[in-house]
C-alpha cells in the first residue's frame, strides 16, 4: 500500500526513530541474502526449505574457502554425516575449511584424506581418535588442532572465540522448516544437546536427516526460527554407534571392586543426603556405580535429585522408578537413554551451554555434589590425562572431563592402577586436561586417595574406617608391578592446543619423535 | 589362627588374574596348574606362576591372602616339575589333587622336603591340603588327614567326586552328603581345615548362599570358589550376627574375670561356661574381626 499516515517529517520528530524505514509492502524488508525473487508476493515467504541435495545447500549458503563448519558428535561411531557433507565439500573442490565438531570419532578416519589434500586446514573437537588422532600427532595439519571441553567448546562459540559459519546438523527428523530432533526417525541419537549451541550461534544452519515428516515436527530441539535449509539424505548414521563398548554393564571384578569403593566414599563424603546430584562419565566402574547407587537410595528412602550430562539407560531406569527426580540430558550413551527421553518428560533434552558453559549465568554442572569420572593417567598432584596415550599420540576426549570436575562438590577419578603394563597412575602425565586441584578423590582397586587440598574429606573417610592410600603409596605400588616405562621423548613441534574450560591454554601435545 | 572360609581358584595362566586376586580379599587363593590348564599349557603356566609368585608374594602377604598351588597328580610328567617351581618360588600351601590314600601325601612330601632341602628352605615350610575326590579318598579321610605333620586341610573336589560315586551333581547335594560328612569328621578329629567344594553356577548367588550356609552348618570352614564375586557372598555367611557377637564378647570377658580370680566354673546369663562354649566363643570373635566388625564394648 502506499503509506500516507506516516512520513518522513512525522518521523524526523520522534526521537530514535529519525531514520527509520517507513512501512511500503508486507516483504519489503529482509534479512540480507536470504530471499530469491518470486513472482508471487507471498512466495516470497520461505514455506519450505528444504534442498534437494547437499552440493545445492552448499551452494546456496555461500561456503568459501577458508570457512568454519561444524557438526556434532552425537552419532557417534555410527555417525554419517560428517563423511557425507565432508565428501561433497572435497568434490566441489574447497580449500583450507575449518571443522569445527563436538567431537571426532571412530567414523570420521575420512578427515586424514581431506587434511592431506587440504580440503582442511584447522581442526577443533573435543575429541580425536583413530587414524585422524594419529594423523594430527604425527602433524598432517599444518595448523594446531585445538582441543575444548563440551562446556569450553559452548565458551568458545558463545563468547565468539569460535565463529561457526555454517552448521551441520544431523538430525533422526525434521519437518520442512527445520524443526528437528534426534528421537523420531529410523536413525536416532537422542538428544542434540551438543547441536544446540551450534544451531544457535552459526551464520548458516543447515538440517540434515533422513526422516522428513508433515509440518509441524514434534520435539523441537532445533527450532525452524533458527535454521536456514533442510537436506534429506538416505542415511545419517547408525544408531547402534551411539553405544561405545564403554557403556555397558560390567562383569569385570576389578571394575565392580573399584565401583564398590567410589560407593563407599560417596556414602561416606556427607553429601548423600536426599537430594543429592550426580553424574557419571562412560567406563565400566563409573556406570557400575549407578547400579550400586540404587540399592542404596532404596536403603536410605531418599533421591537424587537430578543426573545430568551423558545418560545411559541405568539412569533412565532410575527416574523411571522415582530415584532420580530429573535428567538433564546433554548426549545419549545407549539406546535406553534415547528411549526415556522420548517417553519421558522429567527427562529433559538440555544444550552443550546449559551443561557446562563455565561463562554464562550458571550451567548445569554448578549444582552437581558427585561426579565419577575415568582417566587415561593420574599423577601425583591428581592432574588428569584424558587425551592422549602412554605413548604420546592423541587417542581420546576432553568431553566434560574439567567441567564436572570443577564445578562438583566432590569430583571423584576412577582407574585401575595399571592397564597391561603400563601403569595409569604416575610421576607426571603425557597430557593435563583436568588441573588437579579440581580433582578430589582418586578411586583404583588398592583404594581411595584423597586430594591433600580436601582435608575434610579425608576426615570423613578416615571416621567411616574406609580404605585409604596416599599418592605416593599408589605411585610406588604401580612402580613395584610394572617398572618404570623410558620416557617418551617428543619433538619442538605443537601438533595441538588444550583449553581449559575457560579458555586459558592448560597444555600442548608435541609431536613423537619417531 | 588362619581362616579358611573362602578359597579362590585362580587359572595359573592368566597374569592379570594372579596379579589381582589379592585384591578381592579372600582367604586364600588358590593357583590351579591342574584342570584348568591344557595340557599344551603346563609349562608356560609353571613358568609364570613361578616367577609371578616370586615377585608378588609381598603383596599377598600384605593383604593377608595365603598362597596355594594346585599341582599336577604326581602320577603325571608335569606332578615333580610343578613342585620343583611351587616350592622354590615359597608358595605357602601345596594342594594335592586326587588323594586316595596316606602314601600318596608321603610321597609328595618326601619331594617337597627334597627340594626344601636343596634350595635352602627351611624344612616344614612348605604345607599341604589334600583334596579327597573319590569316594577311597572319602573312606581313608582319617588315615590321610593325620599322615602328615605338614598337612593343614581337606578340601572335597566334588565334579571328580561325584563322577567316581557313578552319579551327577544335584541341586540339593544329596550325593555329596556321605563325602563331606566324612571328610569333615575326618578335618574336625585331625584338627585340620575342612574346605568345601566349589559351587559352579557363578550367576546363582541364592543357590550359593544356601549351599554355603549349610556346608557352614555341617562344620566345614568354607568353600573353594571359582569367582571373586562369591567371596563377598560366603564372607557375609560365616559371619556372626550382633546377637552371637555380644554373648561372645560376654563370655571371653568372664573367662578373664574368672580366670583372674583362679574360678573354675561360671556362668553367663544363667548358663554354665565350659572349655567348648569358650572356644566357640572365641571362633566367632575371629570371624567377626575378620570381617571387619568393630567390637569396642560388649554392649
């Protein structure tokens, strides 16, 4: 129409709004480079974005060489969608792209190719394993990867130390307009949590599934208000991935043995008491935990209040009894996580920033009392290594590993004292991921260790007659079984930066001298 | 003195498991270079038992956990080879497998003294535990039980048992009934241990504890096992309740007071105390010590 009631002078005399735009047709204004010309006026509103194929929305976001692309690691190992968009990327022909994923696993070996041909210059994760960790040791990058906690990557992204251009989404389904989740379709993961922070701060979203179903999509984890494009591909990823070996029930009697120990500092810390929070890493001590843990608050009459992080079936058979009130859910470990945050709505789907962002109002992981949690290597001063191998090479995950840690009332480490023959607990880790003063109990199968700067704990556990043993003792024992290994000796060369959570660099991994 | 209520089978070719067994906290565990180890295997097995045994024992010792080896019958090539390594490497119990009669133990101990002798061990170190599996082994208990000096035990090996008796194994035991009867006679009179057999079905804890309680009832110290997760499990059976505690600690405690006072007879809550009730007593407070109950007062 065109607009008599309001003018230029009429404007000029209310103050801020002096050069403001006077209304002219219903789509005159747009976001810059979102809209194609239609014929129609209404077809100028996008009722549907979806994209028939990856090289199209590629094209249609304007990815340059040079760009950062991320994606989420909740598929696991069975994830497919990385070396899908991956691939298309290589074959259009870009160069020296970021890849910026939650974190990089046993599927994702494609990466080393596309580092070698320079398809990518810049890797950041949480996580690298396989021949891509082994690569990015042995310097294929000419950059240094850099590796963030879940919570430090929600840091990075959110504070703007990581500007993603495009995001990657892989999602079990979504509608038309991009409202997707990870728990309907054929290739489920449950939640996104990690996708989130990613849909939210990206320039470009781009939804990927394999399950386009009738508008509206139900949950909405990632809103359409939110994503640019939606692409249906045959296949995004195998569900039964998502369940490493790492998060099945234990019959190993060492783990048990080393489960029945945490239980019985957790009993005795003080802060078992109805109401409690916890969370537990993968590992089978850790998750045999949870099993003990339950015969216990049945015992004692009381709950935990909430479980948050990485969710395994164990937990959700828990809130399914009324032990557990709620589960803050950032990832799922096991099909029988994805099933309870399906059905259940005390289970909540929660983002990377909610769980762990050490910089915003307060995370999820503020309000927890226990956390249980593996390691790689121990030393002395309770640093933890949860990156990279006794020999050197880059081999596993950051993950929520320093975020719980800190932010736990009791942060508990668990190990055996050694693996093969190597022992886990040392004079100095290859690699410090945790600092060691956030890490307040050690568990192994000879007993509990308590951090000197946690007297009060120590304490407790001497007055409930709980089985102690100094760093020391543990070092030597250690020593005694396996000897000591001849050091390994690295080069000048950085192959990759640790973060801290908040962003301070906490260690570098050099590269082993062959 | 020594308990005996958990027994660990360990297979001697397994280095992780001989390095940890220690850690599960049994009584006793057992390294077995018989059954559980092939044939193709008996050397390497031997081998690093050897030198496993060697290097660990201090932590054994440490955590209180006794030592014993399952050797190979002597009628076997590898039975002397298997004592050569056991008794130089100071395992602290040899057990004999398939015992039927005294002249069996003798001969085994006649080789263990040998080799004491040549490594310079002090003779007598090294004991015995026999094991009766078959019912001759059953009708000598006795004779067997009190042949040696060096013998500390008699365990049933019921699947070689049982098969001998030309019957199976049930869930009631009926058929291990004359055989453990005998067996811990025979213990109990030579002032032995009696060790029970093992109880295979590691997933039934129900059918284990029962078994367990009524080898207890029957006499016997306590039982062979095959995994670590049992041993919580005959531990919790063999440990007294609060009630039998507190009239132990009642009893040694006017035992004292009566001894101090040079009386001959007392009573404790109206009852007459005499030499059995007072080691009987005396029993229970070691097991309930051993199981790491705290015993401050008698109340």
């Amino acid at each position: 129409m065109k607009n008599a009631r309001v003018t230029e002078e009429i404007l000029k005399n209310i103050k801020d709004y002096e050069n403001r735009k006077i209304y002219t047709s219903p789509f005159a204004l747009q976001p810059e480079g979102t809209m194609e010309e239609r014929e129609n006026l209404k077809d100028k509103v996008r009722r549907d974005k979806t994209v028939s194929s990856l090289k199209e929305v590629i094209k249609k976001v304007g990815l340059k060489d040079g760009m950062t692309i991320s994606f989420h690691h909740h598929f696991r190992d069975g994830d497919k969608v990385l070396p899908l968009v991956m691939g298309v990327i290589a074959e259009m022909g870009f160069k020296n792209i970021r890849v910026a994923a939650s974190s990089f696993t046993g599927a994702h070996e494609c990466m080393v190719e596309h580092i070698k041909n320079g398809v990518v210059d810049r890797i950041e994760s949480s996580g690298l394993r396989g021949e891509l960790a082994k690569g990015i040791s042995d310097g294929i990058l000419p950059t240094k990867a850099v590796i963030r906690s879940h919570g430090g990557r929600a840091r990075a992204i959110v504070e703007g130390d990581l500007k993603i251009d495009v995001a990657f989404i892989g999602a079990s389904s979504s509608d038309c307009m991009g409202n997707s989740n990870g728990v309907v379709g054929k290739s489920v993961c449950g939640s996104l949590g990690y996708a989130m922070v990613d849909a939210e701060y990206a320039d470009k979203v781009i939804i990927i599934t394999d399950t386009l179903v009738d508008y509206p999509n139900y949950p909405v984890s990632i809103p359409q208000t939110k994503v640019d494009y939606v692409v249906t591909v045959d296949e995004i990823g195998d569900s039964n991935g998502i369940m490493s070996g790492a998060t099945r029930f234990t019959s190993n009697p060492k783990e048990l043995l080393i489960a029945k120990k945490v239980l019985e500092a957790m009993l005795a810390s003080g802060y078992f008491v109805d109401g409690f929070s916890m969370q537990t890493g993968t590992g089978g001590a850790s998750l045999a935990v949870t099993r003990f843990i339950k015969e216990e608050l049945i015992k004692r009459g009381i709950k935990c209040s909430y479980a948050l992080g990485g969710i395994t079936k164990a937990f959700a058979e828990l809130l399914e009894e009324g032990l557990v009130g709620k589960i803050f859910d950032v990832q799922d470990f096991d099909l029988g996580g994805v099933e309870s945050l399906t059905k259940n709505s005390l289970h909540q789907e929660i983002s990377a920033d909610f769980y762990a962002n050490p910089f915003n109002k307060s995370a999820g992981v503020n309000r927890l009392d226990f956390v249980i949690l593996s390691a790689l290597e121990i030393d002395r001063d309770f640093n933890v290594n949860v990156i990279s191998g006794s020999n050197g090479i880059i081999r596993a995950a950051s993950g929520g590993h320093s975020d719980t840690a800190a932010m736990a009332k009791m942060s508990v480490v668990v190990a055996p004292l050694i693996r093969g023959r190597l022992a886990t607990i040392m004079d100095k880790v290859t690699t410090v991921v945790t600092p060691g003063e956030t890490v307040d109990v050690v568990v192994t199968e000879l007993g509990v260790t308590v951090n000197p700067l946690r007297p009060d704990l120590k304490e407790k556990f001497e007055k409930a007659g709980i089985e102690l043993i100094e760093m020391d003792e543990l070092i030597e024992k250690a020593k005694f079984l396996v000897g000591e290994p001849k050091p390994i000796e690295f080069t000048d060369e950085v192959v990759a930066v640790v973060e801290y959570r908040d962003g301070s660099i906490i260690d570098v991994i050099r590269k082993v001298k062959k | 003195m020594k308990l005996r209520r958990s027994m660990l089978f360990v297979p001697a070719n397994n280095p992780g498991i001989i390095r940890d067994s220690y850690l599960y906290k049994p009584d006793s565990v057992m390294f077995d270079l018989e059954d559980s180890i092939a044939i193709t295997e008996k050397d390497s097995a031997r081998c690093l038992l050897f030198n496993m045994i060697k290097k660990l024992k201090p932590l054994y010792k440490e955590a209180g956990v006794e030592t014993v080896v399952r050797i190979n019958s002597l009628d076997t090539e590898f039975g002397i080879q298997d004592l050569e390594a056991m008794v130089r490497a100071e395992i602290e119990v040899i057990r004999i497998p398939k015992t039927d009669t005294p002249e069996d133990v003798y001969e085994v101990e006649k080789h263990i003294e040998r080799i004491e002798r040549e490594a310079g061990i002090e003779i007598g170190k090294t004991k015995i535990i026999v094991a009766i599996e078959s019912p001759l082994g059953a009708l000598n208990a006795l004779s067997i039980a009190k042949c040696s000096p060096r013998l500390i035990g008699m365990a049933i090996g019921g699947e070689d048992y049982v098969t001998n008796l030309k019957t199976t194994r049930s869930t009631d035991g009926v058929e291990m009934m004359m055989g453990r009867a005998m067996i811990v006679m025979a213990a109990r009179s030579a002032g032995i241990a009696a060790v029970d057999s093992v109880y295979s079905d590691v997933n039934n804890d129900e059918g284990f504890i029962k078994e367990a309680q009524m080898i207890k009832q029957m006499g016997f110290d306590g039982k062979s096992l095959i995994h670590p997760r049992q041993i919580e499990l005959v531990h919790k059976v063999y440990t007294p309740d609060e009630k039998n505690i507190k009239k132990s600690l009642r009893i040694i405690k006017a035992t004292e007071e009566a001894m101090a006072e040079g009386k001959g007879v007392f009573t404790v809550d109206g009852k007459m105390i005499d030499k059995p009730i007072i080691e009987r007593a005396q029993h229970v407070l070691e097991l309930a010590k051993a199981a790491g109950i705290k015993m401050g007062g008698d109340e």
